[in-house]
C-alpha cells in the first residue's frame, strides 16, 4: 500500500514530512476541522482546496493531491483566516510554506499564474537587485503569447500613459534600467539566504 | 391549641399609601374580614412595624396574621413570625406595580387591593399552624448501592459528614469500572495527560473508615420504609441475609456499556482486533504502561477508535444518544499508544468532537502527541491481512476510503443499570428480563422510575439526584451518561441531599423541595370512597394502601406538593395551612361586579415555585398588566382541586388562567408530575363548562418558566381582551 510517494493513509508519514519541510508545518496536526478559515477566505470559492481541507489531506497522507494542489497558489495574503482559526493555527504561513515546498519539488502546478508571476518577480528582481516594472508588466502581459500580449497592452493603454505623465513610469527602463552598485555582492547574499535555508531543512543545495 | 384571634397589618409603604387608600383597606379587613385586630403602618417590614406585629402577637394573643404590603415572596425574613398562622396579600408586586398609572386607573387600581385583602382575610381563617408530622423517624446511616467510584465518592462524602454509610456491591470487590482502567480523563489543570484513577485510595480509604460498612457479593433482596426508617434486606451471594436500617439511599449502581456484539458491522464481537473502551483498558493494564499488545500478543503499531459507536443513532437499533464521556475516553486511549511510543499510528475518527469543559484542553494535548483526528463515519470494519480494515466516509473530503489498523477500539455508549422499568405493565417480556436493583416494597414499583432512554429519573432541571421516591437519591451513569468528574460532583451532591433528608425526616419536616415544611397532607378517612386517585397521582409514591384498602400516608416520603389534595374527588386531603377551603374562600369571597359592569374578573392560578415569581418579576419591572385579574399561589398545579374551578365559575369569575411548569420528559415541574397531572384533570373541565352553557375559553392552561415575566403580563392582557370579546360570565349573582 505505501510508495515511495504515496504514502499509507491516515498514517503520520507524510504529516511528518510537512512538519519537517514546510514553514509552521508543526500546527497542521493542530487543526480542529472548524472550517472557520474555509468560511473566512474571500477566494475560498475558487480554490480546489479550502486550508481545511488541504490540512485534512495532509493527515489522510494525500502526499501527491496536496503538492499538486493550485490551493496554495491561490492565498491573497489576506489573514483572515488567521484572524479568525480558534486554534492559532498560522494558516497564510502554511499555505505559502506548502506552496514553496511544492515549487522546489518541482510538483507545484505547472502554468498556475500565480506561480508563473512569483518565478517573474523573483527572477526580475534577483537579476538587479531592483524590480524593473516595465518589464515585470510586459513580461507578464506577453506571457500568454505575443497576440495576448498586444491585446492586454491595449486594455492596459490608459493605466499606462496615465502613469507615463504622472512620470511614474520610465519607458527607458526597457534598455536595462538601474540596478544595485554592488550587485555580486547582492547574488552572494541571496545565494547564502538559500544555502542557510536549505540547510535548515536538511537539502544540499 | 389557644383560641384563634386574627390580626391584620397593611403597609403604606413602598408608594402602596400614595396611590392605594389605605383607610377602605382597613375598612374591609375588619368589615367583610373579620379581622380582630386591624392596622396599618407607613414601614410595616421596619424595626417598628415588626416589633408592634410581634408585641400583638406576644401580648394581645393573636395567632393569625395577614399581612397587606409586599409579595410572600418578599421581607420573609422580617415577617418570620413561625408560631403564627400567615397570609400575605400582594399590594406591591400584585397591585401598585402592575396596574397602569394615572388618576383613570385609581378605581380599578383600588379594586384590586380591596379583593387582595379581601382574599388575605378568608384565607387565614382557614389556616392553622402547622404542628409537623409527629410520626418522625430517627435512622441517619445513610445505604449506598454500588461500590464503583459513585458509590464510594458518596460513602466517603457522608461519613466525613459524621453519617455511617453502608455500601453495597454486587460484586466481589470495589472500584466498578474505574478499578478496571488504566487511568482516567485528567480532572485537574493542566489536562494534558492521563491521570491516575485514584481508585485504590478511594478503596483504602472506604476501607478503613470506621462509619464505612462494606457489603460485598451482595444485592438488596427487599427494601421497605420511608425516609429515616428504610429496612434493606442485604443478601449475599451465598444466601444469607441481613437487614440494614437506615435512613436514606443512594443509587450509585452505574451503568453496563453497550454490547459490541451489536455492532457486527464493526466487527464487534466478530473480530478478536475489535475491541470497546473496556477491553482497551484490559489491554493497557496488562502493558504496564509500556507499548500495547493484543489478545493475541502483536504489539499494535497502528490503532483507530471509531466514536459514537452504536450511539446517537437515528435508525432506532441502537443508542440514540450521546454518552458524553467517550469523545474524552479514546482521546485518553489514544494517549496511552502515543506515551508508551509516539510511532504508533493513532487515529480519532469522530463525527463531532464532544470534549465539555477542560477537554478542550485534553484534545489539544493529543493533537500535539501527535493523533490524528479525522471526521468521519465507519461504514465497515473487516478482517485485513493481520488486521482490520476500516471502511468509512471521510467526512471533511468527502470520499469514501478506508485505512488500516492492528488494532480498532469501539467507543460504546453507557446503558443505565436502572433496573425495572416500573411503568411496563407486569407482563411485559422487557419487564422480566430486568433484574430490580432496590426491590422496593412500594405499591409503585421495584425501582425508581425511568425518564427517558432507560436512564433513572432525577430532577434534572432543578435538583440532580432527587428521585420520585423521597430518600432516595440517582447519581452517577444510572441517571445520565456522565464521567468521572461528573460522578463525583453527582455522588458528594447526593450525599448532602440525603443528609438534608434523614435530618428532616427526625424533625416530622418534609425533605426537598420545600424542606423544612411542617405541614403534612391529612386525610379524613371517614370521607375518602377509596377511588386510589391520590395513591395512583402522588408523583412521589408516598401513598400506600392499609389492609381496608384506605390510602396510607408516609410523611417522610411526602413533599407536600399537594397533588393529593387536588386529586381527591371528595376533597378529604388537606394541609394545616394549605388546603381546598384556603384557596376556595379566596375565590368565593370577591365583591364580584355584576354582569354588565365591563369590569370582568380573571382568576389566575400560579404555580408559587415558578409562575407567581415570574408575576412578581413581571411588577419589579414594570410590565403593566389588567387590574381584573387576581392572583393566588398555590404549591403546585398539581394541587388543583377541580372543585375551585367550578366554585370559581359558579361565583361568577369570567376566566380562569391556570400557570404552571413544562410538563412532559423535559419538565420543569418541582414535583415532577404535579403539572402534568392538572393538565391531565382539566381536560375533564370542558364537560363543566358545557353544563354551565360557558365557552371552553373560560378556563385556559399555559406552561410559564420563571424568566417569563414579559410573556405572562402579556399573556394576561391578551387573555383579557378576549374575555370582553366573548362577554362576561353570565354565572354573576348565583354563586
Ligand atoms: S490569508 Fe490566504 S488562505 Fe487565509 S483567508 Fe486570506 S486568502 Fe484565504
Ligand atoms: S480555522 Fe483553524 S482550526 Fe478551523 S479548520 Fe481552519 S485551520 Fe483548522
Ligand atoms: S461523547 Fe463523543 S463518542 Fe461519545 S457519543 Fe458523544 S460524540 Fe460520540
Ligand atoms: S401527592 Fe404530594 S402532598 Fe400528596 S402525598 Fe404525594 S407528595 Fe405528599
């Protein structure tokens, strides 16, 4: 009945693995099934998982269900459920913690927007050391292809020439745009964040 | 006793001066209420106004009182005047603080105290000081059935009062199903783990109580008697038999839990990997606290417990209620896997998660060892491998799946011990398969009655652990599913009331609720035609027959409900200071307007316990109410003798408003069936009203709780307007 991936249900293996791998991973098996956070989320609705759910799954061992889940992509960081777990469980940390999990695993849904746009901002911003707008903009409107690309530039045309003659826009930045003075030492920052990180949970990195 | 000289006092204080004439009240009371002595006072309940009541009292020879100010229920520690007979008229509550102000209400207003001191007068003179019962009985030891913890909590509750006790055990030795656990439910902060059960040391020191007698193999063979001279006959095993004497008893026999064998389903009594609460408890004394093997010697590496097995069904074939304990039960279980090995897989599968109090506290304390809790509903339990494979819906994913276990406890629910089900006609199968527990020898029944779902009655609401049968007291899972914790509030409870009980029965007082009352139902037997209606309606069982087949009363066993009095057709029964004249006078004696006045006249009948307290609190707050009615308390609606509704018609009342307790398996009724029974006799009115030609809306019933207060002034006032609607009685004149 057990695989390496799938393991048995209703057994504490795969909580273990949550509690050793995910941020606050430790109060999953806290949860009392209120569904008090499922009630409170404002996007509950269009989630494939409530957090109730997704910590249910955890405990039945749905190793593969939850990794793959869009359910944690989905958190707004709005804290409402937080606001209101009776049982305190930090439930944005854990769905952000699971997210993160699933993402280095590589099970992480793939084309799930909020995904794709983290992986942008994250890549946009690590290569500089500042987040270029206009190309974290475009980089996101052309995601879907050049045609879905022209037609969202053309939805977007008034919010964007507003904020050109509000200058809060450079078109300039397109050539490259500002970035850090010292940026090596900036990447050896973020590549000793990871190391640290990494070895906290036990990975090679 | 000395002559009877009556006395009347009015207040004019509290505003009753400014809006009520004080001066026609005293008119009356002496005029129509023959009073011998009237007074008023503008401070009646102050050091002078008490002090000229005693010195009248002391020197000028009165006896009875009626006092005119304040509700019964208010300044009864001023107004104690305990050698007297007392009638209190309710100027306050009653009058000043319901009738609406303002000069047009004067006439009404004033109307309304003229008939309550009317009332107040033609009641006391049908009074008497209560002399108490003079058959008292002296045995304080206090019979205990059942050894578990209940019964010793008890025991040990008594004798540290300085009362012997007197336990007896069915079987061989004491400790009950506490004695077979492993430990117990934390009682105390910080409910994180299982504690230990404390039983050996309830057991030392039952032992080596000096006022402790231990009966052990034993059962009651016959108990006979009343509150302080109960005879128990204790029969062992081996057939010998002694007779305890003693003066109250405590039902502490516990309870059985329900046969998995029921539950094949889940492979009760099917499968040797399935077992209850009980079995798990075997398993973890066997272990010493180490890791817990099976029947079979595995050690078990993996454990579910299903809840709410065979309970809170609805489909009718098994427990339909919710034991209460259980949720709290594996949860301790679970921890006895997850202390000797946290690797054990342990797994909760509930359908709610039911842990009162502090167990909140407890099932956070099993989260963090680390089991799971799932929501969900076995469907099957079936042999797997070297375990158990357990169907079920997961109720929070909705899916069907299973899991594994080696091992899967049940948590069964509690069945009352309660033995015979008096109320099940004698031929009843179900009733012979039941053993008694007391074996009373009461024209009632073996045993104490059953309320609901077999458990023993006690007065839920009001009083826990008081019984139908005076002198003996339900505790512990006999009379509600119920843990530890609970039992021992339940047992030392039980062990006080039964002290209040011996202690008044040696003073010819009634028991609970009205304890301390000297008065006691009498019974001209010259009258009575033997028609059993007050033996059969006593809700306490404290009437027997004599050998001529007259009724028999047993004081001690009586609360003085007065169900009795308003049960006998003939209308022997009575109370020294309560009985069908006291209440009858009060209605006859009214300046009743005539029929085309527009003033009608509404009687009400309130039950003093709950309803009259709400009509007080209805005046305290200021719900205003008509001045056409015109209360008066009476011990229970029980004790309504139809003769008083027909009086009242008769005379020429226009309605009649019966308030008394919730009725039914969930009553609020202090006497348990007093107001179940005068629902039951008025039903029988409507044939008086059809030969009097009166509308059957004349004479309405309605169930009043004591928070009530808003509900019955509106009650009232609707009551009222319907009244002017139907017309006033056209009775006026004849009576
Ligand atoms: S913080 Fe996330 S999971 Fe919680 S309510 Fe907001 S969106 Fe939903
Ligand atoms: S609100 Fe908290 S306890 Fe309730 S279901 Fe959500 S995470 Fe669990
Ligand atoms: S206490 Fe829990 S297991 Fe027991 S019947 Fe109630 S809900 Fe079910
Ligand atoms: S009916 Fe009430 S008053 Fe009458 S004997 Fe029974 S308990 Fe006593």
């Amino acid at each position: 009945m057990t695989t390496a991936n799938q393991p048995a249900a209703y057994r504490n293996d795969f909580l273990k693995e949550v509690e050793a791998n995910v941020e606050e991973g430790h109060m999953v098996k806290m949860c009392m099934q209120c569904g008090v956070c499922a009630g409170s989320c404002p996007l509950g609705s269009h989630w494939e998982h409530s957090p109730q759910k997704i910590f249910m799954m955890i405990r039945a061992g749905k190793r593969e269900e939850v990794l793959t889940s869009d359910a944690m992509w989905m958190c707004t960081s709005c804290y409402n459920c937080i606001a209101r777990c009776p049982r305190k469980l930090p439930i944005t940390h854990i769905m952000h913690g699971l997210a993160n999990y699933a993402h280095r695993l590589g099970l992480a849904p793939k084309g799930q927007p909020t995904r794709d746009f983290a992986v942008m901002f994250w890549n946009n911003l690590t290569k500089t050391g500042r987040v270029n707008e206009l190309k974290l903009t475009l980089g996101h409107y052309f995601k879907d292809g050049i045609g879905a690309g022209i037609k969202k530039g053309l939805e977007m045309k008034g919010v964007g020439l507003g904020l050109l003659k509000a200058k809060r826009l450079n078109p300039m930045e397109i050539l490259g745009g500002h970035k850090l003075q010292d940026l090596a030492g900036f990447h050896a920052i973020v590549a000793k964040a990871r190391e640290i990180e990494d070895r906290r949970r036990g990975l090679s990195s | 006793m000395s002559e009877m000289k009556t006395a009347a006092y009015i207040c004019s204080g509290c505003g009753i001066g400014d809006k009520i004439d004080v001066k026609s009240l005293e008119k009356i009371a002496t005029r129509e209420g023959k009073m011998a002595l009237v007074k008023s006072h503008e401070f009646l309940c102050g050091e002078a106004g008490v002090g000229m009541i005693r010195n009248d009292i002391d020197n000028e020879g009165v006896t009875h009182v009626m006092i005119a100010g304040c509700s019964r229920r208010a300044k009864t520690e001023a107004f104690h005047f305990p050698t007297t007979a007392m009638a209190r008229a309710n100027l306050r509550e009653g009058v000043l603080w319901v009738v609406a102000e303002g000069d047009e209400h004067d006439e009404v207003r004033q109307e309304m105290a003229d008939d309550y001191v009317r009332m107040g007068c033609a009641e006391l003179k049908k009074m008497q000081v209560p002399a108490g019962n003079p058959a008292t009985a002296q045995n304080k030891r206090i019979l205990v059935v059942g050894g578990g913890f209940s019964g010793m909590t008890a025991a040990l509750a008594a004798a540290e009062a300085g009362y012997e006790a007197v336990i007896v055990e069915k079987t061989g030795e004491l400790g009950g199903w506490a004695g077979k656990s492993w430990k117990r439910v934390p009682g105390a902060a910080p409910y994180a783990d299982p504690q230990d059960t404390g039983i050996a040391d309830l057991i030392a020191r039952v032992k080596s109580s000096p006022k402790i007698t231990v009966h052990l193999s034993s059962t009651l063979a016959e108990t006979r008697g009343a509150p302080g001279r109960f005879a128990a006959d204790v029969a062992t095993e081996s057939g010998s038999v002694t007779t305890e004497e003693v003066g109250a008893i405590i039902q502490a026999n516990g309870f059985t839990p329900y046969d998995i064998a029921k539950l094949p389903e889940l492979g009760g009594g099917t499968n040797p990997n399935v077992v209850d609460h009980a079995g798990l408890e075997a398993l973890a004394i066997a272990a010493k606290g180490d890791t817990i093997k099976r029947a079979d010697g595995k050690e078990v590496k993996s454990v579910v417990f299903l809840q709410c097995a065979g309970q809170r069904d609805d489909s009718g074939k098994h427990l339909p209620y919710c034991s209460g304990h259980c949720c709290a039960t594996s949860i301790k279980q679970a921890m006895y896997f997850k202390d000797a090995n946290p690797n054990v897989d342990t797994v909760v599968m509930y359908q709610d998660l039911r842990v009162p109090g502090m167990g909140e506290d407890f099932y956070r304390s099993a989260q963090q060892k680390g089991v799971v809790f799932t929501k969900g509903k076995a469907a099957a339990v079936e042999p797997a491998g070297d375990g158990c494979r357990v169907a079920f819906r997961d109720l929070i994913l909705d899916e069907d799946t299973a899991l594994e276990a080696d091992l899967v406890v049940l948590a069964t629910g509690q069945v009352a011990n309660s033995g015979v089900n008096i109320e099940l006609p004698d031929d009843d199968p179900a009733k012979a398969q039941k053993t008694s527990v007391l074996n009373l020898a009461y024209r009632q029944g073996k045993d104490l009655p059953i309320l609901k779902h077999g458990f023993n009655d006690s007065h839920f609401i009001c009083f826990p652990y008081e019984t139908r049968r005076t002198g003996i007291y339900a505790v512990g899972p006999v009379r509600r599913p119920m843990d530890a914790q609970q039992a021992e509030e339940d047992a030392v409870g039980a062990a006080l009331k039964a002290i209040q009980a011996v202690e008044n029965a040696s003073l010819g007082r009634a028991a609970h609720p009205r304890s301390g009352d000297l008065s006691f139902p009498k019974v001209r037997l010259e009258g009575c035609t033997q028609c059993k209606r007050c033996t059969v309606e006593c809700p306490f069982g404290a009437i027997d027959e004599d050998e001529k087949r007259f009724p028999l009363f047993n004081e001690s066993r009586c609360r003085r409900c007065g169900t009795c009095m308003g049960a006998c057709p003939v209308r022997v029964i009575s109370f020294e200071n309560y009985n069908v004249d006291t209440v009858g006078s009060q209605i006859k004696c009214l300046d009743m307007p005539d029929e085309f006045s527009e003033k009608p006249r509404i009687l009400i009948l309130a039950c003093e316990n709950d309803a009259y307290p709400a009509l007080d609190m209805a005046g305290l707050q200021r719900h205003v109410y008509s001045a056409f009615v015109r209360a008066i308390p009476v011990r229970c609606l029980g004790s309504t003798n139809l003769v008083w509704i027909t009086d009242a018609l008769n005379s020429g009342w226009d309605g009649i408003i019966m308030m008394g307790c919730k009725k039914g398996d969930d009553y609020q009724c202090h006497f348990v069936k007093g107001s179940e029974m005068a629902h039951y006799r008025l039903s029988k009115v409507d044939d008086t009203l059809k030969q009097l030609g009166l509308e059957p809306e004349r004479v309405v019933t309605h169930e009043i709780a004591i928070t009530d207060n808003v509900r019955c002034a509106q009650i009232i006032n609707d009551y009222v307007a319907q009244i002017m609607e139907i017309g006033l009685s056209p009775m006026k004149g004849f009576g």
